[in-house]
C-alpha cells in the first residue's frame, strides 16, 4: 500500500494542531446530508469539518478560530459541580 506524498510539511507538534471547528463563533450545522457543516467566517458548506478543509487547502490552521461565549460559560459551569454529588437544581 503506497502512500500519497503531503503536499505540505506536517506540523512539528501535532498536539498543537487544532482541526475542530466545535466551540467556534463562526461554525454552524446546516442540516443538509450533503454538506452539514459550515463556517459563516469564510462563507462555505461543506461534508467535513471547515477547519480541515482550510488545513487541505492551505496547510495552515484556521486563522479565524473564535471561541464562542455559550461554549465558555457551559464549560465553566461543568467545572463547578463536584464529582459525586447529586445536583437536582440544574
């Protein structure tokens, strides 16, 4: 089984390298089957991820990545709540 060269170098660290649009200001779900996914900073559609398909396409990580505000609060509110007990009050 042979391989297709990259067309360009892979990152040095690729645990600094960030191919998820999830938690994005400018990612949304289209709900079409064909293209599901899309960024409203670039202004595509698309059936893979914006950021890999930027990434494909330019060999470089999305420059637009901004975290979205709904995505920080949920994430701070999770961190609040101890493991172990139950929080019926939401």
């Amino acid at each position: 089984m042979s391989r297709r060269p990259h067309s360009s170098p892979p990152p040095d660290n690729e645990a600094d390298l960030r191919l998820n649009c999830r938690g994005c200001r400018h990612f949304f779900v289209t709900y079409e089957p064909r293209n599901p996914w899309g960024c409203r900073q670039f202004g595509f559609k698309g059936k893979n991820l914006p950021a890999q398909i930027v990434y494909q396409s330019t060999g470089m990580q999305c420059a637009y990545f901004s975290e979205n505000a709904s995505v920080k609060n949920s994430a701070v509110s999770r961190r609040k709540k101890k493991s172990g007990i139950l929080d019926i009050n939401g």
